[in-house]
C-alpha cells in the first residue's frame, strides 16, 4: 500500500470512496453526491494550504485523510479539522491509523498544534479510533444536523499536535513542505 498526496485527478476514485457516506449513513452531513468536477475543485482548494493524502494499492484507493481550516478567524490559524474515510474493503488494516499519521506528521511540519474531529454519534467505531490516535473528547453540539429524517449530534473530539509555544510561527503552507520533502529525497 502506498500513502501519497491526492491529485484532482484523483476526485472520482476519492468520491466512490466518500459516496457511499453520503448516500447511505450520517457519518457526513452531506445529502447529494457532488459531481467529480466540484469534488476535484474541493481537493484543489484544500491543498492550497492543507495535505490532502490517499492510500492506494494496486491502483485502488482504499481511503484518504485531509485536513482543513477550523475556524476562519486569525487566532484560530494553528487549529485544523481532520477527515478520514476508509473503503469497506479496507478496513481494519491500518489505513485510517497509517493516514493520520501522516497527515499528522505533515501539520506538524507546517506548523499547526491542535487537531479537531467532529464525529456524528453514534459512531463507537470512530470514537474508539479517534481516541486511539491521541484525541480526547471535548464536548458535544446536540442536534445540531439534519439528515435522514431526524437530528444528530457531533461529539468535538481534540489532539494536540505538537507542544504549545508562545509566539508561534504562520502556519506554512503544505507545497512548501512538499517541495522540502522532494528536494530530500
């Protein structure tokens, strides 16, 4: 298997993974399937700044993993929200816990310090990973979506990524760790 950095040309494999999350459980608030060609942008625009990353094998993607802003306001700049979806035929092998860690050691390298993951409960699989990975539960928003016929909550679960300094630095944005990580190998 193999973790590498998503493509936009990679939007429709990445979505026949997301697609079955949308249409057929509350895991993400999403209703419709979004076509390839905005699912593409959607990778685009992540990867301006965060690492967007999927597991393949054998040219299958099996899953991804990407984070994005939490919260639009400058002080918020050192906090993410963290995405994973693994394929049903990859699951329990690793590949969600292989992507976050990862996708964690690239935050760190940019500069970020706090991971957040908001998880519709119940979902004690999700759960039991996210706290495995290091996150702890923070809180709960009570029936704050609506989908398939009735409201749900999203328990807020945090990781600190990397110690707390005062004065830190603006987060770096992911080409440049890229083009550092290129020019090392």
């Amino acid at each position: 298997m193999t973790i590498r950095f998503a493509q936009p040309v990679d939007a429709s494999a990445i979505l026949a993974v997301y697609a079955p999350f949308i249409t057929g459980s509350t895991i993400t608030f999403e209703y419709e399937v979004p076509p390839v060609a905005e699912f593409a942008g959607r990778i685009q625009a992540i990867q301006q700044q965060f690492p967007y990353l999927l597991a393949e094998e054998e040219g299958n993607v099996l899953g991804y993993a990407y984070a994005s802003r939490h919260r639009d306001r400058p002080a918020y700049q050192w906090s993410v929200e963290t995405s994973v979806y693994v394929h049903p035929a990859g699951h329990r092998r690793g590949i969600a816990r292989q992507l976050y860690t990862r996708l964690f050691d690239l935050l760190v390298r940019q500069g970020y310090y706090n991971a957040y993951a908001g998880i519709t409960i119940p979902n004690p699989q999700s759960e039991s990973f996210h706290r495995s990975m290091g996150f702890n539960y923070i809180g709960t928003y009570a029936k704050i979506g609506y989908k398939m016929g009735t409201w749900h909550d999203v328990s807020w679960f945090q990781r600190a990524l990397q110690p707390h300094q005062i004065n830190p630095v603006i987060p770096t944005p992911i080409c440049h760790v890229q083009d550092e990580l290129s020019a090392g190998q």
